[in-house]
C-alpha cells in the first residue's frame, strides 16, 4: 500500500498501525491545529525535483519561506509557504512558460509553516496505541517501506506532517518490485495519472481507479463493476460472495443442450510466405561442453582507399562531433582538402553557433541535439554521414572513478540515444552513416587496458540500426600513436577510407596498420577435473541479486555442496529473522517478502549461513555497510557473483535518460561501487552475470545491452590489470528463472518467446556451466545452447525488419474481432482520409470497428504493431513520417490532420517544441 499525505493514515489504519477510532481521532487533532495557523498556497510545477529544488535556492524570499511540500513524479512537484511567496514564484515561473497550477488549499501544508503545531501534534499522537504494520507500507517520509520502528514511532507522524511528501520515490520503489495491479482507493484519478507517468510503454503493471471522477458521465456503480472486471481479468480474485453479502439470489436452471463454442483466432497468412520469414533453425545442442563461445578478433582487408577525384565527385555532408585529443580536427582537415562539405560540434555549456559550419552543444540537454538538426535542415545541410569522436580520450591506467563513469554516459551512451532520437524525429527516409570511432574500448590483443566505461555506448551501436531501418551504425576503435607522426597521418587515411564504406562490419578496429573485426570462436569446456574448482568449504560469497534468478540458483548450489557463508544482496530487505513466523503466517504465500523469506530458509536447511541484506549496490555508503558486515559476521570475502539488474524495456525513440538510467545503474554503477571496495581483498573470483543480448542487441533492449557491454569490458580490463579472476558470463536465456522468464513481451511474439524459452538453459544446467567456467581462465565467454555464429547473423540482419516481417505474416483482414469498452464513445470516420485510416488501423489491429477518437495503445498497439503501421502508412500515402508521430498523434482523428495539404510542408521539428522549448531556442539562436 501506498498512500499520499493524509492518505497515509489510511493505510497505517488498514496495516493496524492505528485503530479506527484512533485514526479518525489524531486525523481530526491534526485538522484542527491546522486551523490555528497563518494561511498558506501550494503550487504544483511540472519540473523535477532537481531545478524546482535551485529556483528554490535562487531567491532569498523562496529560501525562507517555500519549501517543496510534494514530489509526485519524476516531473512534477509541489511548492508549499507563505501567498506571498507562492505569489512571486508562480508569476516568475508564468513568464517563462513553465507550467503551474495554484492549488486549492487554506494551508501551506508540509512546510515550515507546519513546525508551529509540532509539540501539540507530538503530544497527542503520544496518547494513542501505535502497532507494528502488520501489512507493509510505503512511507512518505523516505520513499520507502516504512520501518517497525518509524511506524511506532510518534515523531514519524510529527515527521509526515511536516516534511516532503516523497510519492514518486515510492511509486518508484513499487514499480521495481510489483507487476500487479495498482488500484486507486477513493473519487476521481489524480493519484493513478501520477502512477502512470512512472510507467513506461512496455511496463505489465495496469492502473486503476475505483470510482469515477466528479466530470465523468457514468453511474458509480458501473464505473465499480468495470473496475471490478478488470481486476478479475488480471488475475485478482474476488470475494464475489462478500460482493453480493447484501442481496438476495435465486438458481437459475440451465438449458440442457451444451454451450456451443466458437474458435476466435487470428490465422497465419499462409500465402506469401518466403524464407525471409523463416527463422533460421536453432536447435539446443545435447552436450554443455558445446555451449561456449570466446570472442575472437581476426584480421581484416582494410577499404581500398578513393581517390581525390572520386571523393570529390561523391560530395556530401559530414558532421562530425569532435574529440579533444585532436584526432577529429585532423579528419575534418582531411575531409576539407578533398572537398567535402563537413560540420562540427564540439561539447560546450549550450548551443552555440561559432560559425556557419561550427557548433556546440551542451551534451546533457537532449533538446540541444533537436536544435542542432533542425538548424542543418533548415540550411539544406542534413548530414548523411556521422562521425561521433568524443569517446576518444587521452589514455588512462586510473581506478575508475563514479563521475568518470557518470562523463563517460553523457558523452557516450545518452549522446548516442539522443542523437538517433533526433534523427528519429526526422520526417525522412533517407539513409544515415553513424560511425562511433573510440579508443580503448576493445580487447584486441590482449595487451590494452580498457575503459569499460566506454563499453556502454555500444548498447546503441548495435540496437539503432534494429530499431531505425534508415540508420545504420558502427564501431571503429582505435589506439591512439604515442607521438604526432607518420603513424598518425596513416590513422586518419584508415579512417577516411571507412567512411566512404556504408556497408561494411559493425565493429571494426585498428591496431597499427592492421584492421581487426570482431567473430567468436567456439571452444569446448568440458567437465573441470577439479569438483568445485575455486570454491572454499564454507567460503564466504557476496551475490548480489542473490534472492531472485541466476542468483539464487547459484546461491543455492554453494548452499548444497561447499556449505557457504552466503551474504545475498536484494534491493527490498526482510524483517528480522524473529519475526518471520509471525510475517508468514500472517501473509499471503504470494506476498513478495513472504517468498524471500522461504528462499532463505530454503537455502540454510541445505546448509548455508546466510546474511540476507537490502542495499542499492550503486549506492557506495550503503556497499560499504554491507562489506563491513559480512567481514564482522563471516570473516574474509572470498568470491563476488553480480548477479544484480534490471531488465530493459522500450524503444529507443521514447526512451527517457531516467529509464535508461535505471537499468545502467546496477551493472555499471553497481560494478564500479563493488570494485572500489574489494579491490584491496584478496579474491578468488569475481563473477559477473552479463547476458548475451550486449553482444546481439535487441529490439527495445538499447539500455539493458549497454549495461551488459560495461561487464564485458570490466572483466576484461580487471583480469588484465590486477590478475583478479574475473569473468564476464554473456548468458544465453534460462527456462524457468532470469529476465527472459519475467520480462514480457507483446501478445504477437509470445509464441516465439516460448519456443525461444524451450531451447533455454535449465537450473542444473546452469550450475554447470558456472562451474566449467570457474575451471576456466577467459575474461569472458558466450553461453549459446544453439549456434551462436548463425544466432549472430540472425541478428544481424535487422531485428527491426525480422520484427516487421512476422508481423506481415499475420493476416488480420479476415478475422476481426468486436471494439473494446474504451473510455469515449464511437466516432465514425467523416471524410475520405479518416475512413482510409481506419481502413488501414483495421488490417492491422483486426478490429471490426474503430472510432476516430479511438486510441492505439487503448486498442491493443504496441511500439512493434506501431513500426507496420506506420511503414503502411508511408508506402499507402506516399509520406515518410516516424514511429514518433504516433505517440503524438495515437488516433484518426489527430493523424488524418497529417495527410491534409496544409500540413504536409511543415518543418518535422515545429510540432515537437513546446512554446517553452521554442522560447529557449530564440534565446539560444539569438545568443
């Protein structure tokens, strides 16, 4: 349960923190101290907590008397204080076009203004029984499950009445660990829209209300009833005899003949089939031994240079994002000497014009990058060619460092994501070259030291071009000469040579005056000779993610054979080990920490000792709790498995940096926090559990496979540089447990996610493959239960147009199903355009009848579905518009204004910019 403010009390009442009449007591205490105060504003601004947190801190009239009273979503927040001073801020924040709203409130509550009542709020809470929660809640106060301790605790209460009202923390924190459903107690849907503003598109959490707002035309009990449907339909089983308690019933004889049944289905066109869409056959290989594989680097004929002549004649533009060790101002020269038309961007504070063929930009500001092509398209100057050099960096033997990692994203992985993101919005089907030239990024021959922090742009470098059929995208990695000479100058003719092949491998690297490309070389491993090869009886083994997944199966073989000391890390803790008893027996089986707690005992009756710990592993002082107390309690650590993350979900073209930094964080962040603080201890492995999507990509997956790309990286650079023992282990997916399991997928590929699921590793098989790998010295090594080379050129043929390609193969035309209940009524098409996208929305959907004001997603869409509509809709009206135009036009009414002559020579640019945006990029310009 979660409550907001008061909202709260009302769910310590239900968790028997509070009796009833207790809670009505202290509720209206508290509502009559209220009264006794000054009067007070709030306003709500829609910007994050961070920059309403500094408009705060700007002013001395805001400093001491506005204080953020709520943070609701990561893009919203409420100001509390004095009118005057929420006076001030909302005529400030008018005249910059930020959006706030005055809300209806006597008092600034949460806020200073409150202090005033604390002692008699305190003395009264003190008169009351306060229980442990028997059901868990989430706090406001801190964003998470809220403690025995602060339940019971009479200053929590004096602390919920006067400090922020952290909600998006705790919506956050129920995302992470609940795949239910989120129902809305009480009128109206206020606290439901700030639950989906966390969600993203591919989230299997559902949000629903359970009575009507006060503007909404509908009976309140059927608005119930709905709801009550809906949860039925998610599996939530209902007290229907405590639901019908009130009313009387009689039976109803049944007709004698049986009910008739009717097959609804949607049938595979059989017609027009080809191989192109057969996937490819991939059987599971009988023997573990023939599971791995090890990346390979072998030597590669390096493009036939052009000539002048020939470069010439082929002139376009080039933009080029330069690095600061000088090698892109070198290529830029080249490129002018042969001709071509080339545009630079350097990083800089914001967009800057230096000159006509000069930029900066501001890496963090993913606005920045809309401006800079809108700039270039509005010259006639759109870049088919794109050389992305900020990954080249002065080498380094430093500790890797958090705000090295943290630089390394921006200009990096988000510089990438936005960069395609702003292609994306580009109305065009015209090609684009990303070229990504790095250094130190690959381990070609074994002798570099890598910064794995670079690792993470290559989670773009392989989904963009699975994502986006008109951009293509590389890797070219280099070592940088040691001195500017003859070795330099022939760096930079490989590297022009590059650029005039569009067509060529997706990671290439140099090393000299050789050219390398990446392949993988199955290698056996057979059974190790030694039993349990580097593996203590009653070692002492830290697994993060050790209470779910590969963690869990991994923790239990160590619990089985060598009787570890076993410390398992978990996001979500557990209630002292006294109170478990008493937690199961009041708990239902499917209660999240009821599980956790069996998983434990589970893994000491086979004879483990287990320290159960709740810890974000990328948070460094909560790490450094967490190794201080497994050396007191165990002793000295002797293995690491990093089993921690998340799985990743969403298409790049609507991916957020707060997403993406969701799923980087355990992996990259939660690494670096690992490696800082057993770097000194004497290990005898370090384990990370990586995936072999880092090396396939994957649709939707662009984060989840940079963080993956990261431990691949660090293994290698850990090995080579410290002699540890470490592995990065590219797992292909399980049966029965780890993110291919729990992470879903659309309703059309279910299918093949199952027979994907049949081919997958099982739990035994999986413990052998840690140990033959433990028996092993590789820095990384591929799990594939079926060809790994044939699965790669599987991948590599566009996963987008696979994706595109099964979808065509479902004829939809001749089965159609009726229109669900949606919240608007039925609108038909009124004009030839509406009718021929309706036309073309019911060949796709296989809806009967779809209104103008329908919604996609409402009806059944997804990001996939999206990507043929919108193919469709480009080749039926001869138009070339993005995937993106859907999320801002989801209907026929809105789209059809597309298609109509006026709109049809509009900048692609121009909708997107909000008055706000487009105020700021005036400023900008004119600066």
């Amino acid at each position: 349960m979660i409550g907001h403010s008061i909202g709260e009390y009302v769910a310590a009442t239900i968790a028997d923190v509070f009796s009833l009449e207790d809670a009505l007591k202290i509720v209206a205490k508290r509502g009559q101290l209220m009264q006794q105060l000054p009067s007070g504003s709030m306003l709500a601004i829609r910007l994050p907590e961070k920059d309403v947190q500094l408009l705060l801190s700007a002013q001395r009239l805001y400093q001491t008397s506005l204080q953020i009273a709520a943070i609701n979503s990561p893009s919203s927040c409420v100001v509390s204080g004095t009118k005057e001073a929420v006076a001030a801020l909302e005529k400030q924040l008018s005249s910059e076009e930020v959006e706030c709203r005055l809300l209806h409130t006597s008092h600034g509550f949460h806020s200073a203004m409150m202090e005033p009542i604390l002692p008699a709020f305190l003395e009264a809470i003190k008169t009351v029984k306060l229980n442990p929660p028997r059901i868990r809640f989430i706090s406001n106060v801190t964003g998470s499950w809220i403690s025995q301790e602060q339940a019971t605790n009479p200053n929590y209460w004096c602390q919920h009445l006067r400090e922020t009202v952290r909600f998006s923390d705790g919506i956050s924190q129920l995302i992470q660990q609940f795949e239910g459903v989120f129902l809305e107690v009480g009128p109206g849907r206020t606290l439901a829209t700030l639950t989906i503003q966390h969600l993203d598109g591919n989230a299997k959490q559902q949000v629903l209300t359970s009575l009507r707002h006060i503007k909404e035309q509908q009976s309140d009990v059927a608005w119930l009833l709905q709801t009550l449907g809906r949860l039925w339909l998610s599996g939530v089983e209902i007290d229907w005899s405590g639901f019908y308690t009130h009313e009387q019933r009689h039976r109803l004889p049944l007709p004698t003949y049986p009910f008739e049944r009717q097959r609804y289905w949607v049938e595979p066109n059989k017609q027009g089939q080809d191989e192109r869409h057969t996937p490819v056959s991939l059987g599971k290989k009988p023997d573990i031994a023939d599971w791995f594989y090890i990346p390979f680097w072998k030597p590669s004929l390096p493009p036939l240079q052009l000539e002048h002549q020939e470069l010439a004649s082929a002139k376009s533009c080039t933009l080029v994002f330069i690095d600061e060790c000088g090698l892109g101002s070198k290529l830029v020269k080249q490129l002018e000497t042969q001709n071509q038309d080339v545009i630079t961007v350097k990083v800089g504070e914001s967009f800057t014009i230096l000159s006509e063929s000069q930029y900066t930009i501001n890496p963090k500001n993913n606005y920045e990058y809309d401006i800079l092509l809108q700039k270039l398209y509005k010259q006639n100057k759109l870049p088919k060619t794109i050389v992305h050099l900020w990954n080249v960096s002065p080498s380094s033997d430093e500790e890797l460092e958090i705000k090295k990692v943290e630089k390394a994203q921006t200009i990096g992985f988000y510089s990438l994501l936005f960069l395609a993101q702003a292609l994306g919005k580009l109305e065009t089907s015209d090609d684009f070259q990303i070229t990504v030239i790095s250094n130190d990024l690959q381990s070609v021959t074994g002798n570099e030291v890598l910064c794995p922090e670079k690792a993470t742009l290559l989670g773009p470098i392989k989904v963009i071009s699975q994502e986006y059929s008109n951009i293509n995208c590389r890797s070219i990695d280099v070592i940088l000469p040691e001195q500017q000479n003859w070795q330099e100058e022939k760096l930079v003719e490989q590297l022009l040579a590059e650029l005039k092949v569009p067509d060529s491998e997706k990671l290439i690297a140099y090393r000299g005056l050789n050219r390398w490309v990446q392949t993988f070389e199955p290698v056996r491993f057979d059974k190790a000779k030694i039993e349990k090869p580097r593996l203590r009886e009653k070692g002492v083994y830290l697994i993060t993610g050790g209470l779910g997944g590969i963690g869990l199966v991994l923790a239990k073989y160590l619990a089985r054979t060598v009787q570890a000391k076993l410390v398992l890390l978990g996001r979500s803790g557990l209630p002292k080990k006294d109170e478990w008893s008493q937690w199961l027996a009041t708990h239902d089986e499917t209660d999240m920490t009821s599980c956790k707690i069996r998983k434990v005992q589970e893994i000491e009756d086979l004879g483990a000792e287990v320290l159960a710990v709740s810890a974000d592993v990328s948070n460094i002082e909560k790490m450094q709790s967490v190794i201080t107390q497994t050396q007191q309690q165990f002793g000295h650590l002797n293995g690491v498995i990093h089993a921690a993350g998340l799985p990743g979900g969403g298409v790049i073209q609507r991916k957020s940096q707060v997403e993406a930094e969701s799923i980087l964080a355990p992996k990259v962040k939660g690494t670096v926090v690992i490696d800082s603080l057993v770097k000194d201890i004497q290990l005898d492995f370090f384990i990370l559990v990586s995936s072999s999507t880092s090396i396939l990509g994957d649709f939707g997956q662009v984060d989840y496979c940079g963080a993956n790309a990261f431990l691949d990286a660090f293994a290698h650079r850990n090995a080579f540089k410290h002699g540890t023992f470490t592995t990065s282990i590219n797992w292909d997916a399980w049966q029965e447990v780890g993110m291919a399991v729990n992470t879903g997928v659309p309703q059309h590929l279910q299918e093949s996610r199952i027979e994907e699921l049949k081919q997958g590793i099982l739990p035994n098989e999986g413990v052998e493959v840690f140990l033959r790998t433990l028996g092993n010295t590789i820095s990384q090594v591929v799990i594939s239960t079926s060809d790994f080379l044939d699965k790669l050129k599987h991948y590599n043929s566009s996963k987008q147009i696979q994706s595109l390609e099964f979808l065509e193969t479902v004829n939809l035309s001749n089965s159609k199903y009726p229109r669900p209940e949606l919240s608007n009524d039925y609108v038909a098409p009124r004009n030839k355009i509406e009718q021929k996208l309706f036309e073309i929305w019911q060949q796709i959907l296989g809806i009967e009848r779809i209104g103008i004001h329908d919604n996609f997603f409402e009806l059944g869409g997804d990001s996939l579905i999206g990507i043929q509509l919108i193919a469709t809709l480009n080749k039926v009206f001869n138009v070339n518009i993005s995937v993106a135009k859907l999320y801002e036009c989801p209907n026929i009414s809105s789209m059809a204004k597309i298609f109509t002559p006026e709109e049809s020579h509009e900048n692609p640019f121009e909708q997107r910019l909000s008055r706000g945006q487009k105020r700021r990029q005036m400023k900008i310009q004119n600066n």
